[in-house]
C-alpha cells in the first residue's frame, strides 16, 4: 500500500527531541524517505532519459500518500503524549488525515478538505520555485519535497510601515 510508511522514518523522527521545530521534523522524515527511491534505483541502474519520469513518478506518489501520515504522526507525538490513530483506509486523504489526527467531526473534516484544496498558491515562489530550481536529471524527488516544503520553515512575517 502506497501510504504504508517505512518504520525506520519513525524511528529518525523519534530520535529527534520533543522541543524540535516542526518542519525539522517533518523535513527529516522527507529525507529519511528517500532510502525507498524507486528513481534513485532507477537512475543508478542507467534509466533511459525517456523512461526517467516513471520511476520520479512513482516516488511523487509514495511521498502524496504518505505525507499525512508523517505530519499526523509528529502532531501526535508532540501534542497528544504520542497516541498515534491508526489510519482509516475507507476514508479519503483529507478525511484520513482529520482522524489520524483526532478530529472526526464533518466540520473539521470540511476545513481539511478546504485547507488542502487552497495549500499551494502558484504567485508564491516558496510553493512552486524550490521544485523546479532544485531539479536536475539526478535530483531526488524526496530532496525535492524537502526544499518546496520548507520555503517558509522560519521566516518571521514580513514588517509593514
């Protein structure tokens, strides 16, 4: 199953203190994913630059289905003493991600599916600008997660006046 996490991103996760910022958190599980790279096999093997987008693509897909299982998990092992949910696989992504954070009421649910809809505004440069100037023949699609990600990891709000 595509949104199965590998146990050992837990494990770096968990190896981090309580007190780490969140996109640390989040940014390490990224990387630690990148140990399953279907591209990274791939390109070592000597993929044809035709066939290139398959295996990227796949890696995309493993890191979209994995993701709100990571971030669910990091909230719960910070805020809720590290009571993980398990995921419910009859719901959707946003659904699935509400529960596995311990939110199940439809009102919830329609904030998550709102949010996740309205994440990525293209004008922003931090949303699409990290993935196409980190990318390269050779570039792991983990690694670049991790940059377009992070775009606003820490960055204090901009002054006005």
């Amino acid at each position: 199953m595509r949104s199965q996490v590998p146990r050992h991103v837990f494990d770096v996760n968990d190896a981090m203190p309580l007190t780490a910022k969140l996109m640390i958190l989040f940014g390490a599980a990224i990387i630690a994913m990148a140990t399953e790279s279907r591209f990274q096999k791939a390109y070592h093997e000597g993929i044809s630059k035709k066939d290139i987008w398959e295996p990227a693509f796949e890696d995309v897909m493993n890191l979209v289905a994995r993701l709100p299982r990571i971030a669910s998990y990091i909230y719960r092992r910070l805020y809720q003493q590290n009571v993980q949910i398990e995921a419910d696989h009859y719901l959707d992504r946003a659904g699935n991600f509400a529960h596995m954070m311990g939110y199940d009421n439809e009102e919830v649910k329609t904030v998550v599916s709102y949010v996740s809809v309205h994440t990525c505004r293209p004008r922003r440069r931090e949303c699409v600008g990290p993935y196409h100037s980190s990318g390269g023949i050779g570039t792991l699609q983990s690694l670049l997660c991790f940059r377009g990600s992070n775009g606003r990891a820490g960055r204090t709000p901009a002054r006005t006046g």
